[in-house]
C-alpha cells in the first residue's frame, strides 16, 4: 500500500535528491502507521473491500489469462506481478480508495507528531 | 488426504529436491507452529517479535514493507524485490539455504530461481495449520466482528466470505403470513413508458434471467461500461425482490434505452422525437431494444459472437431460437434451406378468406403458428433462383422451428406501420395456458413435407442432428408465465402485463398490481406471450387439456392434405 503525499515544502528544490537524515514526512507517516499497529489493520480493511467488490476475482482471473497465454512453466512471479500490478491499481473502485484515505487522514489527526 | 506425489505438471527445481532429499518434511512441520490464518482466511507465518519493534525487517536492510522471506535454515528474515534481492544474496552466501517461506503468503519461495515453488507436504502444513487455527478462533483475530451482510446493497456482496445462515425468529413469520409473491412489484409510469414497464415486468419473472441477475452473474463491481443495461437489470431485480413493495422507478433503463438507442440505431429524428413527447413506443421494439442492449454489455466478450446462434451471453441463451426456412422450387423439388436466429416469433393475424377455409382461424395462438410454418407459395413476381434448374422459378416458402429457445416470445403483430396503412388490429386472439412446439419444429414439418421418404431418416439428409420429435419431447412442452397486453387505440393506448405466480396471475398496471382470476388474463387483447421451457416453469399445470390435443390432430390432417397436393404438383 503505497501513501502518495506531498514532500514537505521545508525543502528547498534541489536538496530532495540528498538522502537526509532526518526522515522525510511519507516515511515518518509510514513509521508511525507501522508502529501504531494501523498499518496493519488498514491492510486488513482494504483486503476486505477488495475482495468485497470483486477486485480479487477479477484480478485472479486477469492472473489466469496471463499466465494461460505464456504457458504455466513460462511465467515467474515477478513477472506476473509485473504484468498485472497497473491493472490492479487501475481497478480499485474510487469508494474504497476513498474511505482509506479517510481512514489515514483520521488516524494522522490523531497523533501527535 | 493430500497425495504425496506432485502433480504431473509440475517440476520443482532443483534446489527444491535438494531441500527434500536432506530434511524431508522436518522444516515444513516446525513451521506449522508459525503459520498463523488471518482474516480472510489468509494463511501467514508469524515471527517473533519484541516490544520495541512488532514488525519483521529484514537482516541486511530493515526494510519491513514489501516481500519479507524468512529461510528454511535458518530462520533469517530478507527482503526480495526484483533490483535488490537480499534473500537471494543469503542463498548465494549460504548454500543449502536456497529456501525460504514468504512471510505474508505462507508461500515457498527459491532464492536462486526468484520464484515460488510448490510442494505436497508444505501444503498438508499449511492446510493442517489452517484447520487447527479455525477450530481455535470464533472471532476475528483483530477482534472485529463481522459487518452485517445486507444482500442487496451496492457492492458489498460479491465474493464476500461464507457465513453459515441461521433462521432468525422473524422468518417463520414470513412463510406463515402468505406474502404476495417475491419479486412482485410495480413500476412507476415515467410519461407513456408503460410499454417498458408491461415488458420489465416479463423479464422481471422470466425465470432463467431471474436466476442470472440475483445470483449476481453480472457484477456490478467489476463493470468496465459507464452504461451498462446489464447493470441496470442487476439494480432492478435486486429492487424489485427487495420485499419493498413501493413502487419503482426504473429510471436507469429507461434512460439508457435512450442512450443507446441514439448510440446504437444511430437514428436522430428517433432519439429527438421519442424525448421531446415522451411518445408512446412499442413494447415489442423495446423488449428487441433490451435484449440488444444486455448483449452488448455482456461482461464476458468472449462469448460473445457475431453470430447470434451461437453467442453465449444470457439474454441470448435465454431468448434465441433458430428459424429455419425452406424454399423449395416448383419446377424441380430442389429445397434451399437457411437457418437464422430469432430472440422472438412474430405473428401475423390477417388471413385470407381461403386460409380460414383450410386452417383454423389465426385467432388462437395454435391457428397463427400453423400459419406461419405453412407453406406459402411466393408469388410470380417472387421468383428465386434455383440451383438446379439455373433459372428463376416459382417456388414455395415453408418456415419451422430449427432450435426451441429456452424461453419463446411471440409477438402478435397488431400494428401495422406502412406507407398506407396505419393501424391496429384488434383482433381477439386465444392462447394456451401449456404450449407443444413439437409439431412446429423443423423435423415435423419436413417429416410431413416428405411423407415417410427413406431418405429422410433422423440424422441423415437435411434433418441434420434434429432430435426425433415425433412425440412430445421434454424440452418441446413449454408453460405461459407472462402477457403483455395492448388496449386502445393505435396511438394514446395503454400496456399492462399479466405475470402468472405461484398459481395465480397478477396484472401488472404500472405502479398498481392486483391479483385477477384467470378468466381475465384469457380474455386480455395479447400482444406478447411469454412462454418457458416447462422444465423450468414455476408453474408446471397437471392437467392436460383435452382440446388442445385435438386441435393438434386436426391440423395435422390438415397439413398432411395440404403438402400431398403440392407433392403432386410438383411432380407433375
């Protein structure tokens, strides 16, 4: 699950590229998702809702197609992951994609940062 | 019991054998204390983990998103990522510790050939450890308990997890009180679309099509199409077996009936026409409209076909027959056959004074199919060409039933749009209750063309593969489930339809259905019937009607009169 936010604006254009050592605002967002134990919950809810909309089915049979055209032996995980993650990401429904940004948007309210 | 040897498919690599070979089944089984079932149902491996830090990070780079591999071996948890594999720089370092499980999946994995492996006995772990952790937890290991299931709201039903269903108090209730039947609503008249409403209403309670959409054949969810009629039926059969009983609005399809009008027939003054008056249409053209649309949505386009003989979506597997039609030349006997696919017949009610000498009149159902599978002699200026002969010849038309479609339409034709005729025909015309097609099909009809011919033995000949239908044949005996009917004047009449529900028939005027006796139904001005294949009626009547199997002698003898002429003729 990936967090597409904005980079703080405290740096200047130019100095991203430098690794920094004080972590940047995704990965201390991501940090404290992972330390609260919401990371793990949110996973949870989004597996839900995926296969509650029919996403999982219809990405395992978009998996079986792929892998029913290359041939069982010819296909390797990184390359199936490879074929479908753009499809995946595509056919998330906007509600679900909604409510766990509304969800992240809550939980980071409420902690202190 | 999982059998101990791999499928014939399949080859694990070598590192695999390798594996098993030195320790067996000995990791797998340690492991199965770690393998942990996490809603839904997903099986994953548990790490140790202390307070400061919950989460597994990898040994070299402490990542702890993505894929996290724990070794066989040794336990040592790395990252994988196809740029940078630190599980696979510890296989590389360590040989022997090729192997290692995928954390999140409970899933074997070979660090040299990047990819997952499988075996027997890992899965008999993986199984036995998700047996034993069903049998421990009664709730969600997150401490969750599950949503109520509300089955009809958007979305939220496809493909959730099986939950066992227990009756709850207020079912008896339901079964007792002898509710009206399920699925029974009215439709609200949005300005003239009565001629949509007495069709949805057939639709609604055709039975195949009804199993379709509330089994959710067509999910919403993973619908690609802005506008989707098929998406549209999903909502309506999901509203009109809600148990409301409010009437509803079928807003959607009657929109998208326009929209794909325009799209489709591509026929402005129509589309402008039909929205500035709200003029009345005809049911019939929109039952065609519908069906037309539900195909093009068909969710699976592969079975969708060019050829609508073939096309496996559901409203043509419901709805398409097969009419075959014979031409046959008077000079030489020569018969050219052409099949072609139909969603419905349509009947013609006018007769000749002569026809109503020889045939029973067109005013039942039987008299208009006899008329229709009769042969019917084209005219002078109607000549085809015939192959053998090489020249155009006069020549006798006869149509039949190729392929019964698993629900049968007929359309009376009551109105008659031409250059100089603009009216309706309001003839009464009689329909059966319980339907026998079997001597309007194909291999009767050219049975009774031939006589008792040899060469036209069942399969051999041009009766192809028709199945022998002398004899009433199952899937020939079809029941009546719904009636549309037309009232009034050709312009500014009205529609309603007649479902026949558990025993009883129901008409269905708009937003108002009342029960009505069947005597009612018999004597409404038909101008769709709705028949289904008896196996699948709900309605199966155990009565055979006398009359109706004399009527089937009668015209029998009839035809038998007829062709015998012809046959004369024709080799005179």
């Amino acid at each position: 699950m990936e967090l597409e936010c904005r980079r703080a604006s405290l740096h200047r254009p130019g100095e991203d590229l430098h690794k920094r050592d004080e972590p940047s605002l995704q990965e201390a967002i991501n940090l404290k998702l992972v330390e609260s134990g919401e990371k793990e919950k949110l996973k949870d809810l989004l597996r839900e809702r995926l296969i509650e909309c029919g996403w999982k089915d219809e990405l395992k049979a978009q998996c079986r197609a792929f892998t029913r055209k290359r041939g069982r032996s010819n296909v390797t995980i990184d390359e199936l992951v490879r074929a479908i993650t753009p499809k995946g990401r595509a056919l998330v429904p906007d509600d679900v994609k909604a409510e766990l940004l509304q969800r992240i948007r809550t939980f980071l309210l409420s902690v202190q940062f | 019991m999982v059998t101990k040897s791999s499928s014939p498919c399949y080859r694990p690599c070598e590192h695999l054998v390798d594996y098993k070979s030195k320790h067996s089944t000995r990791g797998f089984r340690a492991l199965q204390r770690c393998i942990v079932v996490l809603p839904p149902g997903r099986p994953s491996v548990r790490t140790l983990s202390c307070d400061e830090d919950p989460v597994p990070r990898c040994a070299s780079c402490a990542k702890s998103h993505g894929r996290l591999y724990a070794c066989l071996i040794c336990s040592t948890i790395s990252c994988y990522s196809s740029s940078s594999s630190h599980a696979r720089s510890h296989a590389l370092e360590l040989p022997g510790h090729e192997l290692a499980i995928d954390l999140d999946r409970a899933e074997l994995f070979c660090c040299i050939c990047n990819d997952q492996v499988y075996d027997a006995d890992f899965d008999w772990v993986v199984v036995c450890a998700h047996a034993s952790s069903l049998a421990k937890c009664t709730s969600f290991s997150n401490g969750r308990t599950a949503p109520p299931l509300n089955v009809y709201s958007r979305k939220r039903n496809r493909g959730a997890e099986y939950k066992p269903w227990e009756p709850s108090s207020k079912d008896p209730l339901v079964l007792e009180r002898g509710a009206a039947p399920l699925g029974l609503r009215g439709l609200t008249n949005m300005g003239s679309t009565c001629f949509m409403n007495s069709v949805l209403q057939a639709l609604l309670h055709t039975p195949p099509l009804r199993s379709y959409f509330l089994g959710h054949c067509h999910n919403k969810a993973a619908c690609q199409s802005k506008v989707c009629l098929g998406c549209d039926m999903d909502d309506m059969f999901a509203a009109a077996f809600s148990g409301d009983r409010t009437p509803y609005s079928p807003a959607q399809f009657l929109y998208r009936r326009y929209l794909f009008l325009f799209s489709f027939l591509n026929s402005w003054w129509q589309h402008a026409a039909n929205l500035a008056g709200y003029e009345q249409q005809d049911a019939h053209d929109f039952f065609i409209s519908a069906v037309e649309g539900i195909h093009a949505n068909s969710q699976q386009p592969e079975l969708r076909k060019g050829n609508d003989a073939e096309c496996r979506c559901i409203v043509h597997r419901v709805f398409s027959g097969l009419l075959r039609s014979d031409v046959t030349c008077t000079a030489c006997g020569f018969t050219s056959t052409k099949n072609d696919p139909c969603v419905d017949i349509s009947l013609d009610l006018e007769s000749t004074a002569l026809e109503k000498q020889i045939y029973a009149s067109s005013s039942t159902l039987l008299g208009c199919l006899d008329r229709f599978t009769r042969p019917e002699r084209l005219g002078s200026n109607e000549r085809f060409f015939c192959e053998s002969c090489q020249s155009r010849q006069e020549a006798v038309k006869q149509m039949s039933v190729r392929k019964l479609p698993v629900v049968l339409c007929f359309h009376v034709k009551r109105f008659e749009h031409s250059a100089k005729n603009y009216r309706k025909v309001d003839t009464y015309v009689q329909f059966p209750l319980s339907l026998n097609m079997a001597c309007y099909l194909s291999s009767s009809i050219a049975r009774l063309r031939h006589g008792n011919r040899l060469i036209f033995v069942e399969g051999k000949g041009e009766l192809g593969g028709d199945n022998d239908s002398g004899s009433t044949s199952p899937s020939s005996e079809f029941e009546l489930f719904a009636v549309v009917s037309h009232s009034g004047k050709l312009d500014g009449g009205h529609y309603v339809a007649y479902l026949r529900l558990g025993g009883e028939w129901y008409k269905c005027d708009d937003a108002w259905i009342t029960r009505v006796g069947e005597s009612v139904v018999r004597a409404t001005q038909a101008y769709m019937l709705y028949y289904v294949q008896r196996s699948l009626s709900d309605e199966s009547s155990t009565t055979i009607p006398e009359r109706f199997n004399q009527h089937q002698t009668l015209v029998l003898d009839e035809k038998i009169g007829y062709t015998s002429l012809l046959a004369d003729a024709v080799q005179a």
